[in-house]
C-alpha cells in the first residue's frame, strides 16, 4: 500500500495560523524578527526573501540586514551585537553558512539565548541536551511537529537519523530520544558502514545528509515513517535525500520533497519568533 503523503504546505498553513491568531488575541504587538545574510549567495538570498514574505504574512516585523561577503568578523559581530542590545528585535537568525573566512560560531554566541530562534548558540544546544527548556531550531521543530501531526508512533520505536549537523541532524536525534518522547536513535553519517541495514531496521527514518536521493527502497521497512529533509541541486533541479518515486510503495509514512519539511521549518521560525516575543513579556502574562 502507499504511503500516507505527510503534507508540511498543509500542516504549516495551521501553524501559521495559529501563530496570526494568537498575535491578534494578544492585540497585535510588534514582534520583530532580524535576519542577518552575509554575501550573496542565490539560495540563501531565496530562503531570506522566503522567511521576510511568512512573516509579514503573520503580522511579523522583519527587519533584514544585508553585509557583504568581504565583510571581517568584527563588521559581522558589530551587527549581531547590535541586534542582541536592541529591546525592539524579539528575534535574531544569521543566515548559514557565511562565507569562507568566517566563523559562525563565535557569531552566533552573541545572539541573547531568548532571541535564538535557530536554536543554534551554545546555551540554547545545551539546554536541548539537558532536556530543558530553551528554543529548539525551527527544522527539528518541525519534523517533531509533522510526526506528531500524524500520529507516527516514536515512543518504543527505533530511529535513525542520518547526518549531524547543528542545524538538523544533531538535534532531532536529541528530541527523538528525548524522555517522554522515547525511541531508540542511531546517529547516522557519511561514515556509518551498512547504512541499509541500519535503516531498514528503523521504524522512523529522518534523512539529512544533504545526498540526492541516497534513501531507496531497500533502505526503508516496509511501514516506516521517513521524513526527508536533505536538498541538494542536480542537473534534475531541487532534489531531497529520498528517492520519493520507489519509498512511496514501502514507507507507511512519508513527506515529498518540495512540500515537506521546507514550510514547515518557516512555520515553525515563525512559532520561535512568537515565543521570543512571549520571553521578551511583550505578548502579555
Ligand atoms: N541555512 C539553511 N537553513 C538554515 C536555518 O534554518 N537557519 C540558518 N540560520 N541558516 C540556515
């Protein structure tokens, strides 16, 4: 049988409603979102365009800042700094990667841990493996969200995450093996030997490795949840890390590529950004 289509357009179209919906209750303060993009790099420039459109779309104020990519890692932490002092900015995302010659992490940590709405500084990774409470990056958000939403059962089960970035990788396995959420999680990566066995033990397959299509049929257990969060540009155009057209007849579960996780990791910034602004007390009690 073929598996059920996780829709990420349809499921963020209800987070982002439920975002509008709760700045309007609040009477509509101003919650602003600061996007930082360094260079020019075409992707980038699309997904910074895409995030400043959702959130005027939400009633979000985006302020955006453009540095170019010769800028020196003081120019680049001048401006975060700034960001971070400014009572006015509820939220702050710098957009990865920079360009070569700079260091992102020594960036990142000066965003204040309540406006870190990628989930990215030290405080906010740390309390992500505490278990404690602090922003969790709006990708992993959203691909907990998605299972949630439809119901993929996670506690008992096992899972294998495939790739370990920062960003993705790293923290779903985290939120996966969380208590209360309970599967069991291989950390998978380019290393791991007998990656289709490893997968094909899995009940829960999250693929972000960034490799066109390298999830097959032979990688999935016929029932398996597989959500695909890889994309990566071929002569084909856009592609995931799953090779949607055979999974489909053996995942019980799983999200298509565009229309997955993609509006769902905007959905879930936007969420982000709303609790940064109920940190900052600007939403009310
Ligand atoms: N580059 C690609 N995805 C992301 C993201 O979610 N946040 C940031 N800051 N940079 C990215």
């Amino acid at each position: 049988m073929a598996a059920t289509i996780i829709d990420g357009t349809a499921t963020a179209a209800e987070v982002k409603d439920r975002v509008a919906a709760t700045l309007k209750d609040a009477g509509s303060p101003t919650v602003t979102l600061a996007t930082v993009l360094v260079g020019e790099d075409p992707p980038s420039q699309r997904y910074i365009r895409g995030k400043a459109k959702a959130s005027e779309a939400v009633s979000i104020t985006s302020r955006h800042t453009d540095l170019p990519a010769t800028s020196s890692q003081a120019e680049v932490e001048d401006v975060v700094a700034a960001l971070a002092a400014d009572p006015t900015v509820h939220g702050i995302l710098v957009q990865l990667p920079l360009p070569d010659g700079l260091d992102s992490r020594p960036v990142i940590n000066l965003i204040p841990p309540v406006k870190d709405v990628d989930g990215l500084t030290d405080a906010s990774l740390g309390r992500l493996v505490q278990g404690v409470p602090g922003h969790v990056g709006a990708t992993p958000r959203g691909v907990m969200h998605l299972l949630a939403r439809y119901d993929v059962p996670i506690a008992g089960r096992r899972a294998v995450v495939i790739g370990r970035s920062l960003l993705v990788g790293l923290p779903v396995s985290l939120l996966l093996a969380r208590k209360g959420v309970d599967a069991t999680v291989t950390m998978a990566h380019s290393r791991t030997p007998d990656l289709v066995e490893v997968c094909a033990q899995s009940d829960i397959v999250v693929a972000a490795a960034g490799s066109a299509r390298m999830i097959t049929k032979a990688h999935v257990k016929p029932g398996a949840a597989v959500i695909d969060v890889g994309v990566s540009r071929t002569a084909d155009g856009i592609v995931g890390d799953v090779a949607f057209d055979e999974v489909v007849d053996v995942a019980g579960w799983l999200t298509p590529m565009p229309g997955g996780t993609g509006p769902m990791t905007i959905a879930c910034l936007l969420e982000n950004t709303l609790d940064a602004a109920r940190m900052a007390g600007v939403l009310g009690a």
